[in-house]
C-alpha cells in the first residue's frame, strides 16, 4: 500500500491536489509493466518509474510531504549495494597490486630465501584461511614477526619455505615458493576488476525508461518496409502491444469485453459504455494485427531454421561427394588381383 499524490481528473473528484490511497501491481521492476489502483479506479503507469499521466508522485502511506516514484526504495538498495561492490572492489584491486610483483618474482625463484614458523591461522567460516607467524632468513640476515604467508597454509608450528622480497624493511607478507601466491593475487585482481566493471555498468544502464528500449527495438527499422520476421515481431511487441497496455491499463480483451458486456446492461446509452466499446473494438483490432504479425514472425523463424539446415545438408553433401570421389579414385589405383 502507497499513498499517491494526484491532481485534478476525471477519475477523482476535483478538490484539487491530495493524497489518495493506492495500490501497485505487476512487477516493480525495470520495464515492467505495473498498474496503480484507487478507491475511484485505476490510474496508468507505464514502467516502475516511468509515469504516464494522472499521477506525480509516490510515497510511503503517512508520510507526510514526501513524494517518491514506484521503485525508488528499490533503487536506493541498489545504489547502496553498487557502491559497496565498488569500494569493495578498490580495495581488493589495491591489495592485490601490491602482491602482483612480490609474488610474480617467488614464482620465478627470485628473494631472499628464509623459512616462516606459524604462529596463528585465522580460519573463516567458508575455508579461507590467513596464516601469521615469524620469518627468519637462511643467511641469518633478517628476523621479522607477524608477518603474513602468501601461496601456502600450514598448522601452528609448522615450518615453511618462504622467500623474502624486500631489502630489509618489513614486511606485511613473505611468499612461498612456485606458482600458487602469483596465481591466487592474479584470481582476486581479476575478480575485483569484476565486481568493478559490473558495478558501473549496473550503473550506466541504470532503470532506463521502457519508452527508451522500445524506441531502440523500432529504431534500427526506420524508413523500412515490413518483410521480415523481426521486423514484424519489433512492432508487434514494442509498438502495437505497449499502446494497448496503455489504453487499457494493462487490462486483455476479454476483460474489457466483459465490462464492456456488463455496463450495456446496464447503462446501454452511457458515455463509458461507449468509451469502453471503442476501447475493446481497439484491443480486438490489436489482438488480430499482432497475431497476424507474430505468426509471420514464427514462419520467418521456421524459414531461418530450414535456411541452416539446407546450407549445413549442402555442406554435408559436398563432404561426401568428395569423400565419394577419393574413394573412386583410390579403387582406380588398387591393383585387380590376378586370375588364373
């Protein structure tokens, strides 16, 4: 339940500006479809934040003066989420530079050799696990506590050979021999550019409004005559289809034709039995044109699939005929065996 802010319409009685309470249905979500319904009937939305007419605004029920659009609490959510995913993804990035050369040199052999005694292993509840102890160079050079291991796991107490890459200042990490500390840092680069790259582009394409997706779908068949499945299809769905929604409030044929019947009743010479005998004469001429439509699509679909499957029969027919051809040619060349 929402509590919707409308002006003067034919739907409400004219005392100007205020707060109703409303109800939405369908899916709130990006371009979907959604109706608001009130005690004096249902108002039209297009989208879950693209407004049509004869509504501004939403807010919670009992919010006084607060005006939001369907799907804003939800977008709220999202952006708290995206910035989350963001930092955290910087962050993870930047750790895992700084282990990109460290690491990369230990797979290849290069650092001070040493060994690292495990004094702690802090073990989360789904396997991962960071080991802390002390390192101590072969050489007897440097003696460093607290330190990480990078690459490998070991119990408390256990002795690991490690490599250093420093030149004497401390570390917060030594690394173990061979390939497991660069591929590891490489795996967390990769996946924070991940979660980066998905958060701006969640971003970007941020609830674009359903008007923008049916103009792109219609677009790239401007100034073009209907011959194709796709084309028949684009305006079928994204033209005819969203002005019918818009008409009937996301109402079908048959119940607007049942309303239809109903008020002739009762009210045969009433202007909104005429308004919803035009309205259902419309969804009836829509209905048959998108049919007509859609299956032209279907039959352009069938004709793709034969189109492929000839050319692929084509192509296997020519693999055989040379195969066929070789083979005449091979028992041309085979001696006959003798007869007596």
């Amino acid at each position: 339940m929402a509590r919707l802010r409308v002006s003067e319409t034919d739907l409400l009685p004219r005392h100007g500006m205020r707060g109703v309470p409303a109800v939405v249905h369908g899916p709130v979500a990006d371009g979907g479809w959604v109706s608001i319904t009130t005690e004096a009937g249902v108002l039209p939305v297009a989208g879950a934040v693209q407004p049509l007419r004869r509504w501004s605004s939403l807010g919670d029920e009992g919010t006084a003066g607060v005006g939001r659009r369907v799907g804003r609490p939800s977008r709220v959510v999202d952006a708290l989420v995206q910035v989350v995913m963001f930092g955290l993804g910087v962050a993870v990035l930047g750790f895992s530079v700084q282990d990109l050369s460290p690491s990369w040199d230990a797979a290849h052999g290069r650092g001070v050799p040493g060994h690292f005694t495990v004094t702690s292993a802090e073990c989360g509840g789904r396997g991962g696990c960071m080991y802390l102890g002390t390192f101590r160079s072969t050489d007897g050079r440097y003696t460093f506590s607290d330190v990480e291991l990078v690459g490998d796991s070991g119990k408390v107490g256990d002795s690991v050979p490690v490599l250093y890459e420093g030149d004497g200042e401390t570390p917060y990490a030594v690394y173990a021999r061979g390939w497991s500390a660069f591929v590891g840092t490489m795996f967390l680069a990769v996946v924070s550019l991940a979660m980066i790259g998905e958060s701006i582009r969640r971003v970007l394409t941020w609830r674009r409004r359903p008007s923008g997706r049916q103009k792109a779908a219609l677009e790239k068949f401007a100034g073009q005559k209907m011959t194709t499945g796709d084309q028949a299809k684009a305006f079928a769905d994204q033209y005819i289809l969203v002005h019918m929604n818009t008409q009937s409030n996301n109402k079908t044929y048959e119940e607007v034709s049942g309303e239809y019947m109903k008020a002739n009743k009762s009210a045969p010479n009433a202007e909104e039995t005429k308004k919803l005998g035009e309205l259902r004469q419309s969804l009836f001429m829509g209905n048959t044109l998108r049919g007509m439509l859609l299956n032209a699509y279907a039959f352009g679909t069938m004709a793709k699939v034969a189109l492929w499957a000839a050319i692929g029969a084509f192509l296997g027919a020519l693999v055989f005929l040379v195969l066929a051809l070789m083979g005449l040619r091979h028992a041309k060349r085979v001696a006959r065996p003798a007869t007596a």
